[in-house]
C-alpha cells in the first residue's frame, strides 16, 4: 500500500492530544505523540468540567498540533490527510476538535476523516501489534467498558458491557471517598499492594447472570458502606482499612472483568477465527492485577493476549490517526458536513 502520513486529533475528554503516525509497507510507525492532560485543572472538582474542558482543548489544541509536528520533523506539506475524534464524548471539547482539524484540512487542502473514539481505542491492536480481523476487544476505561468483536475497520459487534458504570469511574470514586487524589485509579493500584484482597469481601454484581454484561455501581456503594462501618467504628480510616478496602474493590473488579471475559472469549471463539487473540484498550488496563487475570484467562482459553503500551492504552492521537489512515484507505472520508457528536454507539 501507498505511504500514508496522517495528523491525528483527539479531544473528546479530558486530554488534549495531537499525533503523526506513518504507515506503508512495514509496520506502521508512531513520528509524534502528543498529550496533554487537564488532570491538575479538574482536580478541585473531583471529576471533569465539561466547560473547563472544552476551553483549555480550545487554547491547547492549535500548540498540540504545533509541537507533534515539530517532533516528528515535518511540516503540513508532508502530511496526507487529517484525522480527528468526531464523538462520542463531551460535545464541547469534540467540538474543538473538529473545527480545529476542518481548519487545517481546509487550509492545507488535506483529506479529512472523522474518527469514532471507541473505534479509535478498538483498532490500536492492529497499530501496536498488526493484529489482524476478526479479534475481540475488552475496551475498559473511565467512560466506557464493553466487549467489542472487532471483524473489520468500520465492523463492531457489541457483545455486552457495562449497564451502569465505567470501572475506572468506579475507582475513581472509590479513591474520592478514600481521600485519595485524581485519577484514582493509579491510587489505588498502589494502596492495594500492601492490603488484603480477603478481608472484605465486596459483591461481584451480576456474576451469575448469563452473558457478558456488567455492573460496578454496587461495588461503589459497598466501598461507601465499609468505609462508614469503619469509621462509625474506629472514629476514621488506618492506613490497613484504606489499604486493604482498596485491595478488596480491585480483587472484585478483577474478578468480574476476567469471569465475563471468558464468556466473552467463548462466543468469539464460536466464530472460529484463524488467529484467536484477545486485546484490551483503555485506562483500567494499566492495572497489573487486571491485566494479569485477563492475560490468564486468555492463555487458558489459547488465545494470543494484547494489551498496548499504556500511552497507547489511555486516550492519545496516535489511535486516532491510525484510525484515520484505516479508514482512509477504505474509502471512507468526510468533508465539511462532518459533525461533531456526543453520543455515537459502534
Ligand atoms: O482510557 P482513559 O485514559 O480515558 C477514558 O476514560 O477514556 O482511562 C482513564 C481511566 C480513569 O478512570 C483512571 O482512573 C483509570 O482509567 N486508570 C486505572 C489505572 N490507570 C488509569 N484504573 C485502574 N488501575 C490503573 N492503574
Ligand atoms: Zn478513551
């Protein structure tokens, strides 16, 4: 195929995030990757604030798209085509996106591609490890967890997910009602280390209904009732309850996560794929107790395992121009009528 060299934008949450990445007849290669992140920003509020989002991406986006062009060493003139996160995510900050990446690809005359966030998460497998269709895909980040059977560049089957929260939601606020700092998760990775897994033992909501649908709002509650047992008990928190409540919440999402993976890796394998592999995308696949079970649970079943780097995992450009460049190659391009959207299902 054709060398392709594609700008890639993202900026659908809370990162901003511009990237160059090449792909011809080898491996495709990542030139820039640039993120910035609005952690320190939204820290006072416990939570994203679409507002405050939507106007630092508006300041930042132009500089981001600057400095992954210089660290890749081109120049506008040498990239192929635009492509930019076009939803699902907070309508402000798509929106920033998408009028950033019209105005480049207007000016520069450049092809420009509208790139699903999910999608772009769901098709990194194929960047870092050249995975090849059908594979199945655990996508588990902050705002999103679902089984995904990735059969082609604009093919996904939703095999089931979660019906209320996200799991990085969850241990975001479990870290929140721990008073531990933002993002939570990496928090309570490093509590769970020294803690407990056994010593509470929290619920793994609907681990014996059939399928492969999820639930984590409950365990948030059972970590908000444990800790007020626990204070209403011993007049606060000591270091061993925070650290084995963090232990046990991560041993019960690491639970579930595996237990439906392996329903999940039982009606992909019905397909009878040449290369079986099981890959994950998202932030919560950072955790090494989860990445861990899912990895044993892939062996088990003889399945080829793929976690991406973590900044390939979290959110990033990278994804989102590789993205492009797959789709570009398809066929499928977008003009000016390209909509920014805050909800949009694979
Ligand atoms: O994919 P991501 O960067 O953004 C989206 O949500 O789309 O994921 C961020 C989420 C946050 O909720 C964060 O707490 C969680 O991933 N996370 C982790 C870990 N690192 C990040 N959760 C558990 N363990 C970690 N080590
Ligand atoms: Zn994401």
């Amino acid at each position: 195929p054709r060398t392709l060299t594609f700008l890639g934008i993202e900026s659908s949450c809370d990162d901003t995030a511009a990237a160059i990445v090449r792909a011809g007849r080898g491996a495709p290669e990542i030139l820039s990757n640039v993120v910035d992140g609005q952690v320190d920003l939204h820290a006072a509020f416990g939570g994203v604030v679409p507002e405050i989002a939507a106007r630092a991406h508006t300041e930042k986006l132009d500089l981001c798209v600057m400095q992954a062009l210089d660290q890749a060493g081109l120049t506008l003139r040498d990239v192929d085509g635009v492509a930019v996160t076009a939803g699902p995510g907070l309508i402000g900050g798509v929106l920033a996106g998408v009028m950033c990446a019209k105005g480049i690809a207007a000016g520069a005359g450049l092809p420009l591609v509208g790139v699903n966030h999910l999608a772009g998460h769901a098709l990194t497998p194929r960047l870092t490890d050249g995975l090849a269709f059908p594979y199945l895909m655990l996508l588990v980040s902050g705002g999103h967890c679902q089984f995904l059977l990735v059969r082609g560049v604009d093919e996904f089957t939703r095999l089931g997910g979660t019906i209320d929260d996200a799991p990085g939601e969850a241990f975001d606020k479990t870290a929140k009602l721990l008073a531990l700092p933002q993002p939570g998760g990496p928090m309570v990775e490093r509590e769970a280390r020294t803690g407990d897994a056994g010593r509470f033992r929290l619920p793994r909501p609907l681990m014996d209904r059939p399928g492969c649908d999820m639930s984590f709002s409950g365990l948030k509650t059972a970590v908000l009732r444990t800790r007020d047992a626990l204070i209403a008990e011993h007049g606060g928190l000591r270091v061993a309850d925070r650290t084995d409540l963090c232990a046990g919440f991560q041993a019960a999402v690491a639970d579930v996560l595996a237990e439906k993976s392996r329903r999940a890796i039982a009606q992909y394998l019905a397909l009878s794929p040449a290369v079986p592999a099981f890959a994950v995308a998202g932030g919560v696949a950072a955790n090494q107790t989860i990445r861990a079970a899912l990895e044993q649970v892939a062996a088990e079943a003889g399945l080829r395992f793929v976690a991406p780097p973590l900044r390939l995992c979290t959110d990033n450009a990278a994804m989102i121009a590789w993205a492009g460049i797959e789709r570009f190659r398809i066929g499928l391009t977008d003009d000016m009528t390209l909509a920014a959207r805050p909800r949009w299902p694979l």
